[in-house]
C-alpha cells in the first residue's frame, strides 16, 4: 500500500474503497503502516448490538429486584434477649463499723461495709451483701459553711455533741463523722486530750458508730488518734485517715499500732491514683488485717472531675473482683466535697435555681454517681441528700418500675 496513487482520502472515498482494502487484507496476519497520517473531524462511533444490550438489561435486573420487592411481613422478628451475665472470682473483704455491749462497746448497732461479688446494681439476682450507709458531719469548732448547709444546724454548731445528736435523731444519719479540725497546729491548736473528750461527748451522745477525722498534718493527727484510739477503746471507730505522707513522716506505726491495741479501723487516703492506693495497702497489711482497712480514693467535686473520680474507683471495683487482692478492701467517699463547687453554694444566674435546691442536688448527684461504682460508704452533709440517697437505694433494691416513661421524656426540661 505505498505510493502517492494508492493513498486514500476524505470519508466518502474510504467507504467507496473498503472493499477493496478488506480484499488486500485477506490473509494478511500484520500489516505495517509507514509515514501514515490521518485526519479525523468528528468521531461516529456506531456499535450494532446497542438494541440487543438494551432489550437485554432489564430482564438482567430483574430478578434482583423481585428480590428485593418482597410482601410486607406479618410479624416482627421475635427473639429473646439474655442478658450476659459474668461471674467474678473474688469479692470484696468486709469490715465492721462500731461495736455493741455484747462486743465490748455501747453502740446500738453495728454496719458491715463491703461483701460484694459482683458490680454493684447490675444483676437481679445479686443485691448488694451490704448496703451503702451514709454518715453525717459534725466540727469540733465553727467553720465556714454554705448557707444551705448551716440552715439546719446553726444552732447547735458550737457544740459537737448536740450536733451529731440531730443528724441522728432528726435527719436519720447511720453513723456520725466528728471532724477534728481544731486540733489543727496553723488553728487552734487544740490539745488531743481536748479531742478525746469530744469524741467522748459525742459517744455519749448518740449510739451510732463514729468516723474520727483529723485536720491533715501527720505529726499532730499521729498523736490525736493515738489519745482518741485509747479514750474510746473497744468502739470500733473508723479513723479517717492515714496516707503515704504519715509514712515518709515515720508516724505510721504509731497510728496503725493504736488502732489495733484498742479495736479500731482506719482508712486509707490516696489521691486518685491506684498505684499509690494499692502501695499504702500494702504498708497497712504489714500493721493490720485487712478487716480493719478502708480505702478512701478521693472524691472529686461535681464539675470539677467528678468522671475521672467515678473512673478510678469503677477500675478499682473491677480489679478487685478480678483478683487484685490488694484493691479487695472497702471504699468510701467524701460525696461532701460536692460543697466546693461554685456551682453548689454561690449566687448564679436564676435559670440555675436557688441555692438551696441547687447544692443538695449537686452533693445527691456527686454521691449517687459513686453508688453505681461501688462506694461502701458516704459521708455527707446536707440532710436533704442523705434522704434522697437513702429512697433511691431502697428503689434500686426493689427494683422499682417507672409507671409512665412517657413523663420522663421532658426532663431536660422539667422545673424542680
């Protein structure tokens, strides 16, 4: 096909010569084109079995769509739901607060802390071994307080005995906390023989077991429990609290030694970090039987950490249960630190409610969140909140339905 006589041009020439260009071609296997050029307008392209695919498609399609097209069924699926339930190896160690006549102290009764095998609230067939008890607050001295909080006390604040007698007579406490703060060496100053007859007239008072606190310097709370431990010997008080700071200090064996001569408890303060509360843990092993120990792993205020609060003691809760012996002990929480946010005591907007609403359900809510992490034990100070605590625990154990949901479903709006 070479030469200037044999090329071919323009459209209407190429189809007038395709016969004969096919009849060259016949037998051909390659066929090379050399300095071959071609110019192209537009581009038809015509593909003759355009009519068959199309009339062919639909019937492609087809039976997947009848697929889909079923009839409308006549029933939900039905099926029944189990909820998992998962069994854990260990539980936690028990730990008695107070001690009755029969067991050589004068309380009218006694609460067991701890027992439980399982999370707390989850299963139905497993209620707590030992419920939550709540203790009220009681100060050795007159402190600032919130106005919601004083509201009810004001007139027995200055005398620690009459103030633990109303929080349990009238507000119903199950146990009292006597903070004694004025022992303090930056305050007062008070002497530990002075707060061993506090304690005394606080033990005359009411016939409920007591939670002794300090005022946090371990030299001075060393010597305090020291002298209480004796003065109130065989009660089976809980001493709140020796910390890791009391061990750099030296003062631990003097703490631990008191309490166990005279039949007492103590608790265990950390800072939110489970190293260090399995650390104390395990120095307080080496003074006293586990059944004398009590893990408080710090309550954070509502708003202020409260998520991270609840995360520590779930993974406490949890590890315990799983086998870590050194966690198996009980907890307890400080729901009262709920006071510290501003949000619980000061003066806001008024879309926020007033203050004296607003700080029991801040304290309420900073407690319950850690009832459903497995608190043992709260102490609290707003009457209105350990009412509240108490009836949603009883709740809980029941296992009380809501009769209409359909009320609850504007309670992002609901006025209180």
């Amino acid at each position: 096909m070479a030469g200037k006589d044999n090329r071919l041009t323009g459209g209407g020439k190429m189809r007038d010569n395709m016969p004969d260009i096919l009849s060259l071609m016949a037998g051909v296997d390659r066929i090379e084109l050399e300095n071959f050029t071609m110019e192209i307008g537009d581009l038809e392209l015509w593909i003759p079995a355009r009519r068959a695919m199309s009339r062919a498609m639909p019937q492609a399609v087809q039976p997947v769509a009848s697929q889909i097209m079923q009839e409308k069924p006549s029933a939900l699926f039905s099926e029944t739901y189990v909820p998992p339930v998962e069994n854990f190896p260990c539980s936690i160690r028990e730990v008695r607060l107070g001690a009755t006549r029969k067991d050589g102290g004068s309380r009218r009764r006694t609460f067991t802390l701890g027992g439980s095998g399982s999370p707390p609230f989850v299963y139905a067939d497993r209620p707590p071994a030992n419920l939550p008890v709540f203790a009220m607050d009681v100060f050795d001295m007159s402190i600032p307080m919130p106005a919601a909080v004083k509201a009810d006390i004001r007139d027995v604040m200055d005398d620690p005995a009459e103030w633990a007698r109303r929080n349990v007579e009238q507000f119903g406490a199950d146990m009292v906390t006597v903070h004694l703060v004025s022992t303090d060496p930056l305050g007062k100053d008070s002497s530990p023989a002075e707060a061993a007859r506090t304690v005394e007239d606080v033990l005359q008072a009411v016939d409920v077991p007591l939670i002794i606190g300090g005022c946090g310097d371990p030299q001075k709370d060393a010597e305090v429990f020291a002298k209480v431990s004796e003065a109130a010997s065989g009660e089976r008080l809980l001493l709140n609290s020796v910390t890791l700071d009391m061990a750099a200090a030296g003062v631990l064996e003097t703490i631990t030694g008191a309490a166990k001569a005279h039949g007492h408890a103590v608790i265990g303060l950390t800072g939110l970090e489970l190293n260090k509360a399995k650390e104390l843990n395990r120095r307080l092993f080496d003074y006293l039987p586990p059944e004398d120990i009590v893990m408080d792993l710090t309550t954070v205020a509502l708003g202020y950490g409260l998520e991270y609060s609840f995360s520590i003691h779930e993974r406490a809760r949890q590890a315990a249960l799983l086998g870590d012996d050194e966690l198996q002990q009980p907890t307890i929480s400080a729901a009262s630190n709920a006071w510290v946010a501003r949000e619980a005591r000061t003066k806001m907007d008024p879309v926020y409610g007033p203050r004296e609403f607003r700080g029991p359900l801040w304290e309420t809510l900073n407690a319950l969140t850690l009832v459903l992490a497995g608190v043992d034990i709260f102490m609290v100070a707003h009457p209105a909140t350990l009412k509240t605590l108490k009836e949603i625990i009883q709740m809980l154990i029941r296992k009380e339905t809501v009769p209409s949901p359909e009320a609850n479903m504007c309670w992002s709006t609901a006025r209180i």
